[in-house]
C-alpha cells in the first residue's frame, strides 16, 4: 500500500474508533501536512499555508488537526526550545531519529545513531526501567554558523 493510503487508512481507523466527524478541514490540512516541502514545520507555518487554500481553517483547528495525527502515531510533536511547536510526518511505522539544532540558523539535522539507542537500551535496564520513548538533542553551531563566527 503506498504511503499516503496507509497514512489515510490509519488516520480513518482511529477516527471511526474516537467516534469523530471527517471533515474536509482536516484533509486538507492532511495533506498540506505530509506535502509539506521541509521537515519540522511549526504550526505557524502550516497555517500560513492552508490559510491561502481554504481562509475558513483556523489556528485551533490546525493545531488539534496535528495533535491527531499524533495520536494515531503519523506525526511526532517537536520542541526545540525556542517556544514553537513544530510536528513532523513519521516516515514509516516504527521510525525513530535524533537531531541536532544550531541555536544561531536555526537548522534543524537528523541523524540516527545506534549506539546512542544501545545505550539508553542499557540505562534504562540498568535501572530497572521501561522505556516508552527518547529523545536526543544536540544544540550549537552548524558548519556554516562555525565558520561564520
Ligand atoms: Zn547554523
Ligand atoms: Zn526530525
């Protein structure tokens, strides 16, 4: 099944279980939001753009439309400490990746590292303790950032 069918199919299953209306609202934002060119878009920007397609979608709608998403486990919510939220499509079932955050560009690097994933595997069992998620984030300066300083 491609990509989107499943996304859809996921999306549609979780909505029947919540009992919650479809609504064109939502598909637009759907997909604007997997369309969307650049990862890590903040829920500023992803109004900005369903705005010119359909002014009636508002900030609130877009920003529980992502939340949903979340929930039926297509998106994951960022937090990159500069107070905006941002979301992200999951690539497919069961990704998992890091990033890196230049605090001067604001760019934003993904990278998967498994020893990174072995060890906080060994930490958490060390510890006795079940892990549910992690995050690992990295903040300097990009390459760019470094030689411009
Ligand atoms: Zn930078
Ligand atoms: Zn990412």
């Amino acid at each position: 099944m491609k990509l989107t069918n499943k996304r859809k199919k996921a999306l549609e299953e979780y909505i029947a279980k919540k009992r919650l209306k479809s609504t064109r609202q939502r598909n637009i934002i759907f997909s604007e939001f997997f369309s969307y060119p650049g990862h890590h878009v903040t829920v500023e920007e992803l109004y900005e753009r369903v705005k010119k397609l359909s002014p009636k979608i508002g900030y609130a709608t877009i920003y529980r439309t992502l939340k949903l998403f979340k929930e039926c486990d297509l998106a994951f919510e960022r937090n990159f400490g500069d107070g905006r939220t941002r979301f992200e499509p999951v690539k497919f079932e069961g990704e998992h990746h890091d990033h890196l955050i230049c605090i001067a560009c604001g760019k934003i690097t993904e990278f998967e590292n498994q020893r990174i994933e072995h060890y906080s595997r060994e930490v958490a069992s060390k510890n006795n303790f079940e892990v549910i998620n992690h995050k690992v984030e990295l903040y300097g300066y990009c390459s760019s950032c470094r030689r411009n300083k």
